[in-house]
C-alpha cells in the first residue's frame, strides 16, 4: 500500500512538472508578443497577450511588469500599480522591476501633488 501512494506520488509529481515547464514557455511567449504589438503602439492588444500571459503562468513576474507598463501608458494607474506590486511579490529582487515601479511611484506620486 505504502509503495503504491509513493509510486502516485511520484507519477503526479513528474506529470506535473512538465506542464509547469510548458506554462512558463506559453506565458514567455505571449510576452514576447505583447512586446511586439506594444513597440507597433498597439497597447491594448499588447495588454491582452500580457493578461493571457499572467492567467497561463500566475507566477511569472515579468507578465505583471508589462501589465504595470501597459495600464501605465493606457492610464489605468490602479491597475498599474496592483501589477507592479504583484510583479515584486514574485520577484523582489528584481533590479528591473524594482526600478519601474520606483519610476511609476515617483511620476504618479508628482501628478497627484500637482493635482491637489
């Protein structure tokens, strides 16, 4: 009995594996599209292969990044600022990201006194 929960263990943990492998290399790539249509001034369409990106791999911090700089440039600030912080949730080390959300606070933060 205890051989056969091991060897299921073990089968569902290689069979898992795999998928997690492939939903990183689907989010990567939904990435790199939205990358493209976002250099083509295409930002909606940009954000969408970004959001597609986020739901395929929930843990893939540089879905959120782009979604950050998206909902940026379209003003949507609130979103903007739950991405980027989503974003250094995964990885809060990451130079990169550190310096877009700094970037993102340090313009709003100026707008929203200006605007006061």
């Amino acid at each position: 009995m205890f051989i056969r929960a091991l060897v299921a263990a073990l089968l569902l943990t290689v069979a898992v594996t795999p998928l997690a492998a492939d939903a990183r290399e689907d989010a990567k790539k939904q990435v790199e599209f939205g990358i493209g249509v976002a250099q083509k001034n295409l930002w909606r369409e940009a954000i969408f292969w970004w959001e597609r990106a986020a739901k395929t791999d929930p843990t893939y911090a540089a879905a959120y990044n782009n979604l950050g700089i998206g909902y940026e440039h379209e003003g949507d600030l609130d979103k903007a600022r739950a991405a980027y912080e989503k974003a250094l949730e995964l990885e809060p080390d990451n130079t990169y990201i550190k310096q877009n959300y700094e970037l993102f606070k340090e313009i709003n933060d100026r707008t929203s006194r200006q605007n006061q």
